[in-house]
C-alpha cells in the first residue's frame, strides 16, 4: 500500500541526499537598451545591475536545500572569481560543500546571459556567453570525485547524479559512484545528459533515469509519440540499462512511468501558462529523490514530482 502523500511531504526534510553533477554559475547582466551602436546594428546595453544564481546540479541542490533536504554536493569547482561565488551560493543555501574539488587548469563553468528592457517592458536576453570546459577530467581528479562521494555517502538516503556533459561524470566516475552507492543499498537517481545512444551505457545500474521526450528518443533510437511507443522505449531502457524505474516528462501531457516490475502508467499534467521553462526538469529530479528517500512507491513519487516540475514553469 501506498503512503499518503501528506505523510510523504512531512518526511521529506529529513532525507539525506548526495548530489553528483557539473555545477554552474549562473550570471545575469541587466541593462537599458534605448540606443543603437554607431559601430554596429545591435543595441547598445547600458548596465544597471547583476545577479548570480546557482546553475546547472546547483539548481537541484537549491530546490532539495528549499524543501529542508541535507545536501552533499560533490563535484569540481575552479580557482576563479566564479569558483568563489558558486562555494559562497552553495554554503549560503544550506549545503555541504566539502565534496567540492578544486581544479587549477579548468575555469568554475559560468553562464553569462545579458538582458535589455526599454521604456519598463520586461528584460529579454540578448546573448549567452558560455565559460567552460566541458571536456572529461583526468583520471586523478575523477578518483577524487569518486572518493568525495563515498565518503558523503555515510548516513545518506539517496544518490543524486545531475550530468550536464561538462566533464564531471565521466564512464569512470559513473561507474563507480553507481557501484558504491549500490553496495550500500543507497538508489541512484540520475537526470543524464544528452548524449549519443552508445554513451547511455554509464548509468547501467542505477535505480531510475528521468528524461525527457527527445533524450528518450536519442537514448533509444525510438519514437516515443504514442502511449505504446512510451512503453516500447522505457522498456527497452529497462533492460539496456539493468534500471528499476524510467520516468519521462512529457511536458504538460505529464509524466510516464515504467517498472521493473511491470508498472506502466501515464500521470496526466495540467495545463499551464508557462513563463520559464528552465529548471522544471531539474525540480523533477528533485521531488523524485525526496519522495523516494521518504518512502514512497514509484507511482506517489512521479505523482509529487510531476506537480513540482509543473509549479517550475
């Protein structure tokens, strides 16, 4: 039998979670474009003010920290301006930073995004700047990110594995943090990245993956349009992959489930209004690692978490 939700919601502060991922700082530039540039056809962004924000894993981290949650995080961080910004944000939220490796030859990944209003209209970006370097860490910092996450592992209640391809969880570090996570009888969570379907093979192991439509697709080489292409999909990841659970977000038609031990089911979302669509995938994650380190069966945990990401947008 299911456990209410109410009961459920009322344990979620007490869950212990380590999160595995590539994190970001996210800035914000804001300005007035009420000019053109003599020297070029774009406008001119005359500054009034900046914000950062946590990006990438730090989105999770900041949800699971909002809903009471004790955070591990574990991942790299660069001996730069961005690095500082991103441990001060993080400890600010409430996590546990001491899992985080700095780096010397790699920047702390930053997004720059730069957003115009004119005459009080509300600010649209205008350009991204991205600063990263996306490709594998070394070998001797990935057996330090192995050993930063089984040590957060002590006491935790859930695995949280955030990939966002910029180097962190590489096959190895995958591998091994899915490994040891499993041998102490912890269940590993993980929102992948938008990879080739050959490269799905490092999360072999873990206890669910949640994706999307088009990265269920790309994972599988399968349409997943109708509710028997769903299925089809989530199975075949089911067992590609040795998972116990697949959930996929499909936008404001919901989520669908799929088990290991046969339940298919398609929880229907609601319509919304949707302003900003960025993060309610990663608040997904999020419900999913609390509901299910609080307890609930796999269909109340898509259940909260299909609320949640819907309450993002």
């Amino acid at each position: 039998m299911s456990t209410p939700l109410i009961e459920l919601v009322e344990n979620l502060p007490k869950c212990r979670v380590v999160l595995v991922g590539d994190f970001m700082v996210d800035k914000y530039i804001f300005g007035a474009t009420d000019r053109v540039s003599p020297e070029a056809p774009i406008p001119i962004l005359r500054f009034t003010r900046e914000e950062y924000r946590l990006g990438g894993a730090g989105f999770v981290l900041a949800g699971l920290c909002e809903l009471g949650a004790e955070v591990r995080a574990v991942g790299i961080v660069g001996n730069d301006e961005a690095g500082k910004v991103l441990c001060e944000r993080m400890t600010a939220a409430g996590a546990d930073c001491s899992g985080l490796v700095p780096t010397e030859n790699r920047c702390t990944v930053t997004k720059t995004r730069l957003l115009g209003s004119s005459e009080d209209k509300s600010p649209q970006q205008m350009i991204r700047l991205d600063m990263e370097d996306a490709s594998p860490v070394d070998a001797p910092t990935g057996e330090r990110l192995v050993a930063a996450a089984i040590a957060a592992m002590d006491g935790a209640n859930v695995v949280a594995i955030e990939d966002y391809n910029k180097g962190v969880v590489t096959p190895e570090v995958c591998r091994k943090v899915i490994a040891a996570a499993r041998a102490r009888g912890l269940p590993v969570l993980i929102d992948p990245a938008r990879l080739a379907a050959a490269d799905y093979v490092k999360y072999t192991g873990a206890t669910a993956l949640k994706l999307n439509r088009p990265e269920v697709e790309r994972a599988t080489g399968m349409l997943a349009r109708s509710r028997d292409q769903l299925q089809a999909a989530a199975d075949a990841l089911l067992t590609k992959l040795d998972l116990e659970a697949v959930v996929l977000t499909l936008n404001d038609a919901g989520s669908y489930l799929a088990t290991r031990a046969g339940v298919q089911e398609l929880l229907a979302g609601r319509k919304r209004q949707v302003a900003d669509a960025t993060g309610a995938g990663d608040m997904v994650l999020v419900m999913l690692c609390l509901a299910r380190a609080a307890g609930a069966e796999w269909s109340d945990a898509v259940a909260l978490a299909n609320t949640a990401g819907g309450l993002e947008v």
